[in-house]
C-alpha cells in the first residue's frame, strides 16, 4: 500500500519530466496529479531531487532485469556486452527527454555526485558479473577483475563524450547515439580480445 | 627575421598566460614585453587566441620531436604507446597552468572546436604511424588503421575525463594526473593485446 503509493508518485514524476521538463515541474503539479495533497507528497520524497533518485534506481531496476535475462541467454562474453549495449541504446532513446532534462539542472551538486557513483558502480558491478563468468568459463585470461570492470566502465562512458572529435559533451544529440553505441561495440570487441585466453593455446 | 619576430611573440605570450593567464593578460602587455607597437603585434597575430592557437602548434611541434625520437628508439608497439603517454604527462606537467587558463575561457567558439579537431587529428596522425609500424612488423592483426586509431585516440581522451568515476571533467587535478597516465597505460596495453598477433600462432 505504501509501496503503491510511491510507485504512483514516481509513475507521475517521470511522465511530468518527461513531457514538460524537469526544472519546469513543480512539486505540486506531482501532487495534483494522482490527488495526493502537498503534504503526503513530500512524506514519501523530500524534494525533486529524491524524485530523480528514485527514478533513476527504478530504471536501473528494470535494466538490470533485462541483463540478468541476457546473462542466462548468453554464454559468450563479448556478444553478452554488445547485447548490454543494446540495453543501453534502448533505455537511451526510451528516456531521452529525461536525460536532457537532466542536463539543464546544475551537475555539480553533492547529490548529484552520490548518484553518479552509485550509477557508475552499479554498471561496474554488472560488467564484474559478466568478466567473473567469463573467467570461470576459461573463455578470459584470470585478472583482477574489480579494477578491469572498472576501466571497462570509464571507457565506455568517456568514448560516448568524444565521438564527435571535438570539445567532449556529454549525451546531446539523439541522432550520435547509433554512432556512438558502433564504436562502443567496436571497443567492447578489442577490449575482450585483449583480455581472452589465446585460442591457439 | 620575420619567423624570429614570430617566435618572440609566442614567447612573451606563453610566459604572461602561464604566470598571469589568458584572460588575464592583454594584447598590449604581450607587446610591450618584447618592446613591439601594438599595431606590429596585430600585424602578425590577429588576436589573443590566434596566440593560443600558435602556441599550441608549437607545443604539438615539439612534442613531435619526443615522439618521432620514441619510434625510432622503441621497435614494441605497446611500449611505444607507454612512452607517449610518459611524453604526455610531461607536458601535461610542463603546461599546466596554460590547460587551466585554456578552461576558464569560452570553449564553445567555432575556432575551439577547430583547433581541437586538428589536435585530435594530429593525436590520431600519431597513433596511425605507431599502428601501421606494428602491422608492418607483423606485430599486429591487418586492421583498418583510420579508424582504429581514432577510437585509440577517443579511448584515452575519454577515460581522463572519467577518473574519479562521478561527473566527467576536463583534467584539472594536477594530483589526479598520475592515476590517470597509470590506467591510459592500463588500458594501452589490453587495446594492444586486442589488435595483436596471437604468438602461438
């Protein structure tokens, strides 16, 4: 019951971001929209910053579901990375406005920071899963697999920002993504053959 | 004579944006530092960032000297790429207090993005000869060399900026610098195993 009631709030925030902008929401509009008075509202989430959090954990939730799904498919490690990359460019372009939005509020904030580890972290302990597999499967080399994850991670997200060749920005334009998810495969493919047992051995 | 003048100029200028800083410091101290009217000056640079952009050649220049005595000294392609990423802390080092005046500026201007495309370009330059060596040597798999030279170049360049794993920055911790040689040097070296002949074969 309480759980529904967060649900639905976090169910309006997204489509009011969605649609009109995060900075241009308010926390009231939230609230009149599944009848909920001001009040109740800021029970469950403390401010608009407590609604991205939430948002951002329920899609990492529902990735992580689709990845967990690729994993029990998928035996070999690079064609389960291109599959996540797949994931990735799909939850890009389901919730682009969102990500726009996002950019137009100030990323500087110590809230902001928090929830870029734990996001970053979460993707580093999804590539851990899939490279400890790889692993056991004797399909890659044994290596320190935290800090390999890790450097898979950074990059992957630093490519995305430099596709252009030019001064680095981050995710803006929609029609770069194609592009960008390419040459993220094209990495992803000489990372894990620069990490795979010879086969010739 | 007239080169001499040139050079002067872009002497002075290094010295003042590297102690005082490009906003900072005027067409007219830059001038009077080397005794020339100001009239003179704009004869050979037609603003303070025809300035940068000379200077900035002239360190790619130079940098070229290192790099082009590295190829000749170290026949490893890995090796050579670890050297250049030593050559590149080094001047990272050297010019560090030029990179943080080069931030505080606009860096959205068209001339920005032109001159940092070239340094890509350059960057890339580099890293094909490096390649084109190795496939040479048979050291390397035949691979498409443009473009696998620019992802090298977008992979490095990324993964600086994703040190600290939270929000991308521009490389402004001079403290953060060694870490982020140690893990281009890291990530150098699977890239290589990637794209390499497999020695059993």
């Amino acid at each position: 019951m309480l759980d529904d009631k967060r649900n639905q709030i976090i169910a309006a925030a997204l489509r009011r971001f969605s649609h009109f902008g995060i900075v241009k929401t308010s926390m009231s509009e939230i609230a009149e929209d599944i009848k909920l008075s001001k009040a109740n509202l800021y029970y469950y989430f403390q401010d608009k910053f407590a609604l991205i959090e939430a948002i951002a954990y329920q899609i990492m939730d529902e990735s992580d579901v689709a990845i967990k799904q690729a994993l029990d498919e998928i035996p070999n490690t690079l064609d389960t990375l291109v599959r996540m990359l797949d994931i990735k460019k799909e939850y890009l372009e389901k919730y682009y406005m969102l990500i726009i939005n996002l950019q137009e509020m100030n990323m500087n904030e110590e809230r902001w920071i928090a929830l870029s580890k734990k996001m970053f972290q979460r993707e580093m302990d999804t590539i851990s899963k899939i490279f400890e597999r790889g692993i056991k499967r004797n399909e890659l080399v044994t290596f320190d697999v935290s800090s390999t994850s890790e450097l898979y991670v950074a990059l992957m997200r630093g490519l995305a920002m430099f596709c252009d060749h030019t001064i680095p920005h981050a995710l803006v334009d929609r029609d770069e993504l194609d592009k960008i998810i390419e040459k993220q495969k094209q990495a992803a493919a000489i990372f894990i053959n620069g990490i795979k047992k010879s086969t010739n051995s």
